[in-house]
C-alpha cells in the first residue's frame, strides 16, 4: 500500500499565519518523495465557529445557559444582540482576511459593530487612534468585536476556548496524565464536535496511512489527543506519531502507558530522521526495526528506542518549506493592542523560515541548552536561505519573512542582507537576536536597505549582575546601544523583559524598571513585554538549582510530563506581586506616556528608590564614540551610480579642476564635491563596492588603492564629501 501521511496542528496556535512545523515536514518529506498533506485544524475550526452558521449555532447552545444559571450582564448584552453578530460576522471575517477592505469605513463609524464589554477600554486608547489609519483603526475594533464573542463563548458554551489555545490548563504542568485522560474520556465539547466534523472530513479525503500531529504547545495538546482518539477509534488502521516543541521539552521522560492508547509513536527533537524510520519499519518486512529518538510501547510498557544508525539532516538537506494545502488567504489579521510592533505576530501573513538551527551562543542559564534544538547550532548558507526565500514567494505570493531562529547571527544576518540586495529581492523581514555589539549603526542601515524592520531580544533582566548570572554576554549599556542602532536605522525594537529570577532583589527589580523606563523615554526601544521567571528540567537553573540560591520542591520525575519545575526561592520574595505593576507601566511606556511618573505610582505597596543615576541610558549613548575601522572590515556601497560634471575652481589666481558628484537617494538628492582625481577614484571605486557585485572588499584593500595614486587617505576618508556618502549608505562592516 502507497505511503501517504496527513500532518496536522490541532487546535489552537496564530490567527492570522499557519504554525510552520508542518510546512518544514511537508517540505522535507518532498525530498524524499513521500506524499503528504498538511492542514492546520486551527483556522478551519475558527472559521466555523466565526461564521453565520456557527454564530446561529453558538448562540442556540450558549442560550440554554440562560435558563440554568446566573450568567454576567455582558453576556445577557450580547445574546440580546445575537442579530447583530449573526448579521456582521462573515462581513468582518472577510475584512480581516483583506478581502473586504471597504468596510474599514463603516467599522470606525460607531453604530456598525455590536459592542460589550471589550469596548469599554476603548476611551483610554482613543488618542492612539491618532496615529492608527483606517484599516488599523477597523482591525482593532473588529478584534475588540471577536474577543467579545469569545468571552461569551468562554461564559456559556465552553470554559476552555481561547483564540491562540484550547484548554491550556491541561496541558501545563502536566506532570501526571490522569486528569488530561480524564478529560479525554467525557463527553466531547462544543469544539470538539467542530473539531471532530472537520476531521472527519478532512481523513475521508485524505486516506493517510500516517497520521502525524504536531504539538508545538501546551494549549494544542487536549486537542491532539482529541484528533488521536477520533482517528484510533473511527480508522484504527492508521499510524499515529506526535511530535512538536511540545513533547521535545516536556516528554522526555514519557512513562505512562496510557497515552499509548492514543498514539503508536512519539518522536523527539528535530523530526526529519524520526518519521522517515518510523515510514520505513511500518512499511517493509525487515526483522531489526530501527527507531530515532522514538517512544513507543512494547509489551505493555512504554520504551524509548535510539537505535537509528542515521544521522540527523544537515539544514542544506532539509528541503524548502512548503506551505501548500494550507488555507493562507482564510488566515485572519488581527490587532489586539496599538503598539507597532506587538501586532506583528498578529497581523499579516509571513512566511516562517530558519536562517541557523539552534542557538550560537547557547549558555543562558534559564534556557533549554541541554536541548537538541538550542545546542545543535548550524547555520544555513545565505545563497541558500534566498534561494528558499524566491521559492516560497513563488509558491505563497508573500514576501513577508519571519525568521524564527533562538537567535539569529550577524554574520549570517549581513550574508543574507547583502545577498538580498545583490539578487534586487524585495522582501520584508524581522527576526529574533541577541543585543550583541556586532550590532553597529552600519550593519543596522544594511540590514534596513534589504527589508528588515524589525528584531527582538532579551534584555531579560535589566541589571548587570543578574545578566552575568545568566551568562547572558551582553550589559545594559550595550544594550542600550545596539537598540539605538536599530532604532535609527528606522528598525523596530522588541525586548523580552524578565523578572522573579533567582536571587533577585526588590532593589533589583525596582532598578530594571528604571532601567526600561529610560530605554523608551530614549526612544529606543518600542515594544517589550514582562516574562516571569520559570525555572525548566532542561535549563542550567533548572539542573543545578543549588548554584542559584533555589531549591525543587520534589525530585519526583513525573510519568507524563516534565518541564516545568516548582520551587523555593531562599530570598522568599514574592515576585508573583510585581506582576501587575511591570505591566501596567509597560504598557504606558509603549504609548510614550507616564515617563514622569515616580515608580512607586505602579505599585500598591511600598517599594524602595531607585538606585540608577536618571541619565544612565543617556550617559551610556553619549560615551559611544569610535573612529577606529579595522583594516579587515568590509566596505560596501549601497546607493547608486552619481553624475558627474567637471567645473574649475579659482583661488588667489590660481585654478584647478574639481568634479560635483550628484546622488539620488530614495528620498532626496545630494551632491558632493572634490577635487579631479579625488572624484575620479570615488566614481571607479563605488562601481568597485557596490553591493551588486559579489566581490567585497575591505577598508585595507580600499586604502591600498587609493594610494597606488593619491596621497593622504586619512585625510581624504574623514573629509566632508566622504562623511556625506557615509550618511547615504557607504558602510563599513
């Protein structure tokens, strides 16, 4: 029988962009030439409920609430509007899909959309709609209009819905499986049943042989076990395999047998070499059967089976994500909060890719290092990764890129800008780094002349001390000054902020506010957000809890999952009440308000003063001054070809030629002047640099050809028509 895998994410990650894990199989497996189809159960279960029919549906069962139990006023407000939602909702969904563009008008206009209770935030962000268009103004409000519908959907149809989760109570923390299996065997939900009629519709078609779910989260895992269950039960003929970000940290330790009523396999780590053995042993004859980093059960007991002489693909092997199947134009772009930068894993559609596997640096103390896909580090070669990039705007008809990487390279980051630009791709991109100093005001331009506009970072915690425990590598000010790079190279700035990690202070956490306070009182940084500190099986903390001042609460490993650990921090601070405080004030900061305000203000309980000098961030902008350029560095030209026009200049009797270079930027125009042969190096040497041309060259090798025939390159490089290229894209790298 003909091999033929169904690969799905269950219910529920993004509204508004597929989850990649099953376009990167999808995209392996074409290699090997195994058939597969993808889907993302996600979407299709959404835009059942989001729509006419499911509204009418909805609204008849959550109605029989009413006569059983107290329900909320704004539940009443919303079922007496029912009409209303029933009326707009496929209007809406279609906006949010940018197939209905025109109704932004009618959405802005207050009397279209029904409103409860989400709308009563809307008087503290009116004077942000200044700065909002139409269509952003009429995503927001029509984001506000479904979260109500769901807040409904929580209250009186099914407590375990959420956009981007389903029953994510479950699935965190799960140490035991009891309660998941309990879960498992009562009546199916609401969302199960949508759930369900999808998939059997979609198996139907189908025909798999091989069922592969992909579990990325904790809030996808009931789901999963969901589809397992219908598929075991309606088609027991069919293998079933999880795999996913998921069981890769919380799985490793798998010992109850009764998930194995569900799934025959559950592979780790990166899934390539996995699947591929499991096709292999459930398709031919052979007596030794070989496994890759797979669970499975034999004679009743669960085993863990390595014996796979294979190695793992390199990331040239893996193949092109495909995203085909997918459903990308039914994708739904949302705006929950105005920040700019925040929307963006809301809004529009990007294509996921990978530019290195694994994390380069990969010693933070809080992370996964111990992990496959942190400490396998390999990145992809730039001619690569854009040969990817044409390939999936062909197939998707986006140029819009997400790199998901831990954190991506400079190095790799430059490579692939200057393939970018050479290839005259346009594309737009951001990408999660690391605020290292490579990070500097020219790469920062370069990066921006080939379509990044955004990056995010850890800051973590903002104090010195603790980032050198965390063994983060990089300090506040260094910080501070690769987001001030960014930030005027016109590319936006996210940071994960972090607090409660062992040993913190109040003092300390008082001291990293400020610290994020002064950051965007700057105005270098946009977005960020505020992470509690959880302490992880597979992180350093996490190993060698006794190096950090905190001790388990139990050694006991559970039988199901195992990531998240409890435990005593030997400060006995309670950083849980920080939480609101940190939030609130973020939140003000990303609006650029109540930059005056003393901290105490966020918090209603006392804090001690800062201790960080008011001007520390504007201190730490103003010392960074360095005219030295390393004779290796690379010196490229990213503007265009000048015209040239020869004019004599006369001093004191005495003439002599000068040229006028004229450049025209995408802006504006600019001219420069020198003298002849000055001009003429300058018109031969940026043909020479431009960044369409493969070859490189370097400040030494600049240097070397300028005095084959002038003299003095110092005072030629630091001279006023040389500092003006600078300003128009004459970078050194």
């Amino acid at each position: 029988m003909k091999t033929k895998l169904f690969l799905i994410t269950p219910p529920f990650t993004q509204l508004n962009t597929p989850y990649p894990a099953t376009a990167y199989i999808k995209g392996f497996l074409n290699t090997k030439n195994i058939e597969s189809v993808q889907a993302d159960l996600g979407i299709e279960v959404i835009l059942k409920i989001f729509s006419k029919e499911g509204l009418q549906d909805l609204f008849k069962v959550g109605g029989f609430k009413f006569k059983v139990g107290d329900v909320s006023d704004n539940s009443k407000r919303i079922i007496a509007l029912q009409d209303e939602y029933i009326k707009t909702i496929d209007s809406v969904i279609a906006f949010l899909q940018g197939k209905n563009p025109t109704l932004a008008l009618q959405i802005c206009q207050d009397s279209y959309l029904p409103e409860a209770s989400r709308f009563a935030q809307l008087e503290e962000l009116d004077w942000a709609f200044g700065t909002m268009g139409t269509q952003d103004k009429a995503k927001h409000l029509a984001t506000l209009y479904l979260e109500d519908i769901s807040d409904f959907i929580v209250e009186c149809v099914d407590a375990n819905f959420g956009f981007s989760r389903y029953a994510e109570r479950l699935g965190r923390s799960a140490n035991s499986f009891d309660e998941l299996y309990q879960a498992i065997q009562q009546e199916p939900t609401y969302i199960d049943n949508i759930l369900f009629s999808i998939l059997k519709e979609r198996i139907e078609t189908v025909k798999p042989t091989f069922f592969l779910i992909s579990v990325p989260f904790p809030g996808n895992l009931y789901s999963a076990f969901r589809c397992a269950q219908w598929v075991k039960e309606h088609h027991p003929e069919i293998k079933i395999s999880m795999g996913g970000g998921f069981p890769n940290t919380e799985l490793r330790s798998l010992s109850d047998a009764r998930v194995f009523e569900f799934f025959d396999f559950i592979t780790l780590d990166d899934g390539e070499v996995p699947i591929e053995e499991i096709i292999n042993t459930v398709t031919s004859s052979g007596v030794e059967k070989q496994y890759k980093r797979t669970f499975l059960l034999e004679n009743g007991e669960v085993v863990y089976k390595n014996n796979s002489t294979k190695s793992d693909y390199k990331q040239s092997q893996v193949g092109t994500p495909d995203y085909s199947d997918l459903l990308l134009d039914k994708y739904i772009s949302v705006i929950e909060i105005v920040n700019p930068m925040h929307r963006m894993w809301s809004d529009g559609r990007w294509n996921k890719l990978t530019m290195a596997h694994g994390c380069y640096w990969g010693k933070c103390t809080f992370c996964d290092i111990s992990l496959d896909y942190i400490k396998v580090y390999e990145p992809v070669a730039a001619s690569l990764l854009c040969d990817r990039m044409e390939e999936m705007i062909t197939q998707t008809g986006e140029n819009g890129f997400h790199f998901v990487d831990e954190a991506a390279p400079p190095a790799l980051m430059r490579a692939l800008a200057l393939e970018i630009l050479r290839r005259k791709l346009s594309v737009t991109w951001w990408t999660n780094i690391r605020f290292e100093k490579s990070f500097t005001q020219d790469l920062a331009l370069l990066l921006k002349a080939s379509g990044c506009i955004a990056v995010s970072g850890g800051l973590e915690v903002a104090s010195d001390r603790l980032l050198k425990l965390i063994d983060k590598g990089v300090t506040v000010e260094q910080v501070a000054r690769v987001t001030r790079n960014f930030t005027e190279a016109g590319i936006m700035v996210h940071a994960y902020l972090m607090y409660g990690y062992p040993t913190q202070t109040v003092q300390e956490t008082v001291d990293s506010l400020e610290m994020v306070r002064q950051l965007f009182e700057a105005g270098i940084l946009q977005s960020g957000f505020w992470h509690q500190f959880a302490m992880t099986a597979h992180s350093p903390v996490g190993m060698y809890p006794e190096k950090f001042g905190v001790v388990k609460e139990t050694e006991t490993i559970g039988t199901f999952a195992n990531n998240d650990i409890n435990y005593k921090d030997l400060t006995g601070i309670d950083h849980d009440k920080f939480s609101f405080g940190l939030k609130k004030s973020l939140f003000n900061y990303m609006h650029g308000i109540c930059f005056d305000y003393e901290l105490q203000e966020w918090f209603d309980f006392k804090i001690p003063k800062t201790k960080i000098h008011p001007d520390f961030i504007f201190n730490a902008l103003e010392s960074d001054v360095d005219f030295n350029i390393k004779p290796n560095a690379k010196v490229v030209w990213i503007g265009g070809k000048p015209s040239v026009e020869h004019f004599m200049k006369t001093k004191k009797g005495n003439s002599w030629e000068m040229m006028s270079l004229t450049f025209h930027d995408k802006k504006e125009s600019f001219t420069i002047q020198t003298n002849r042969g000055e001009g003429e190096w300058l018109v031969t040497i940026l043909e020479k640099i431009t960044v369409f041309n493969t070859k490189i060259y370097s400040f030494q090798e600049l240097k070397a050809d300028f005095e084959l025939n002038l003299e003095d390159f110092e005072l030629f490089w630091y001279s006023k028509p040389i500092n003006s290229l600078r300003e128009f894209g004459l970078l050194i790298l």
